[in-house]
C-alpha cells in the first residue's frame, strides 16, 4: 500500500473509510463537477484532455475504456463509428450526470472500480484515466487491473496532478489551498470536498515514483509527459505484447 492508500486528504483513515468518504465526495460534486474543473483550471483542463485524445489516436475496431470516465468528457471525444468505447465509474451519480448531454453515441456505461474492473482479461485495447486514479481506494491493485484487462500491446494513458516545477509551486499552492475551497463552497456548495481533491494531489506520487509504480505493475516502455510545467502529467504505459 501507498501513504495515498491510507488517507482522504491530510487526514490518515482506513482504505474502508477512505473508500466511503470518496464516494460520498463525488455524490456530493456530481451536478456541479464539469463546471467547477473549468473555474479550477480556468478551462486549461479542456486542453490537457484534448492533449490526450490525441494521443490515444482512438480507431476503428478498438476497445477502448476511459476508467473513472465520470460525466464521459473524455469518453465522448474518443467515440466514432466501428469502435467501442466504454465509461466505467464506481459513481452513478456522476455517470447519470453526463448521460443526459448530446454526444453519447454509442458510449457503453458501466459502473465498477478500478481495484475490481468489470471486464474479461486480456479484452481492452487502449484505457484512459483521466484525474481519477488518485481517488482509487488501492493504487497497486488499480494498476494491475488496469494491466489485467488490456490486451497485450494495449496501452494504458493516464492523466493526473503532478508536482509542477518549483518556481511555479507557491503560486499554485496558493491557489489550491485559498481559491479552490472557496469555488467550492459558491459554486458547489461542496467546500470540504474540494479540499479533500486539493489535498489529495500532495499525497500522490510525484512523476518518477508513479512511472515506477507502473513498472512494477508490470508495464514496459512507461513514460510521461509535462503538462503545464508539471501541474498536470500524462503517463503512457504499455502492456508487454
């Protein structure tokens, strides 16, 4: 297990426990979630995830699983005729929050966890992660789920806040810590929340540590990529063929 394992925000509790005050959080943020990640980020979320998109380069025929796909964002920009593209999140409610909007087309929603993906082994060509794998009750077994489930050659995109470079990190802390609660609070009506998400980006493994953690899992040819000096990071992994 990793120290995130054992927390909800700063806070030291039980998986149990995390597992339960992390569903109640997005229960809580569901109607308003979209939103607040554009007032958050300023909209620079909406380029991050194009970013990644582009990176799946998502084709005809594949399989593709965006894992914690939430309101299906993401999931929507990679469906397209002759492929399948499933959302699977452990929260209805925010699965039912994006079920309504236009573009769903052939989406596939699926409720289960990342530590339990409900798919056959070896039967997934590309999954995407997009801001959820911090919210995972078990790091390690979320990852060799994630392994388990793509086939071989598959590859596994993962898009998470990371430790942004140095000379950028007072500001973004002050930022997290004295604005975000507050968006929280207006627009959510979620303040505490919001200070769970904030605090949980300083519990995840910073770039190196997470790249290792998908070694270990059994990736081969895992790399990142920088966004927004390192605010953001994409990690690319590669099930062995």
């Amino acid at each position: 297990m990793t120290e995130i394992d054992s927390s909800f925000g700063f806070r030291q509790v039980s998986p149990t426990e995390r597992r339960d005050r992390i569903r109640r959080v997005f229960r809580a943020v569901a109607p308003r979630y979209d939103l607040m990640n554009d007032l958050m980020s300023m909209g620079i979320h909406r380029q991050w995830k194009a970013l990644l998109v582009r990176a799946v380069g998502a084709r005809t025929g594949q399989v593709i699983v965006d894992l914690a796909g939430g309101t299906g964002d993401v999931a929507r920009a990679m469906a397209g005729p002759g492929r399948t593209v499933i959302v699977c999140d452990p929260s209805t409610e925010m699965m039912s929050a994006g079920r309504h909007r236009t573009g769903n087309e052939g989406l596939v929603w699926v409720a289960g966890e990342a530590e339990a993906i409900p798919l056959a082994d070896n039967s997934v060509d590309t999954l995407t992660i997009s801001f959820g794998i911090r919210n995972v009750t078990r790091l390690d077994l979320a990852l060799a789920e994630i392994h388990r489930v793509l086939k071989p050659g598959g590859v596994a995109f993962c898009l998470e806040f990371s430790r942004p470079h140095r000379l950028i990190r007072p500001f973004y802390d002050l930022f997290s810590f004295q604005v975000i609660p507050r968006l929280g609070a207006m627009v959510a009506q979620a303040p505490e929340a919001y200070a769970y998400l904030v605090e949980s980006i300083r519990r995840f493994p910073d770039q190196e540590e997470f790249t290792a953690m998908f070694r270990t899992a059994g990736f081969a040819d895992v790399r990142y990529r920088n966004l927004s000096f390192g605010i953001a990071c994409l990690h690319i992994a590669t099930k062995t063929p």
